[in-house]
C-alpha cells in the first residue's frame, strides 16, 4: 500500500537493522584474572568506562562466561 519511495525508505531501515544486528555489540577482552563468585569459572570478559569525574579511577565491568554473571568494581 505504501508508494515506492516509502517502501524503499522501509527497506533501508531494515537493511541497516539487520546489519546492526548481525554485527552485535563490540568484542570485549577476554581474561582469567576475575574469578566468578557463582560457578568459580576464571573465563571472564571486561571493559572499562569513566563513569565518574576524570580524577577518579575507571569502572571495570566484568562478565563471566560460563553463567553471565555480571558485577563491577572500581
């Protein structure tokens, strides 16, 4: 029902959905230096952000990959 240039407009926004999609979120470093306080398991990924003011040391995010357990620390 849509015209042609609305059809091709909803096209794009489903082309670029699915690229975003397939895509996924940005790799993390993988490491065995945190140890799950679930399972115990030692294969864990991180990032850092500044979440605070910038005299103030960076958040890590860790997150376990054998049960998704998640926690951080600064």
């Amino acid at each position: 029902m849509a015209s042609d240039s609305r059809q091709q407009g909803i096209n794009q926004i489903k082309e670029k959905a699915l690229f975003d999609c397939e895509r996924g979120i940005a790799p993390k470093a993988t490491t065995d230096q945190f140890k799950c306080g679930r399972c115990g398991q030692r294969k864990c990924t991180h990032y850092q952000m500044q979440t605070r003011s910038a005299d103030e040391p960076m958040t890590t995010y860790v997150t376990c990959v054998n049960c998704n357990n998640h926690w951080k620390f600064i």
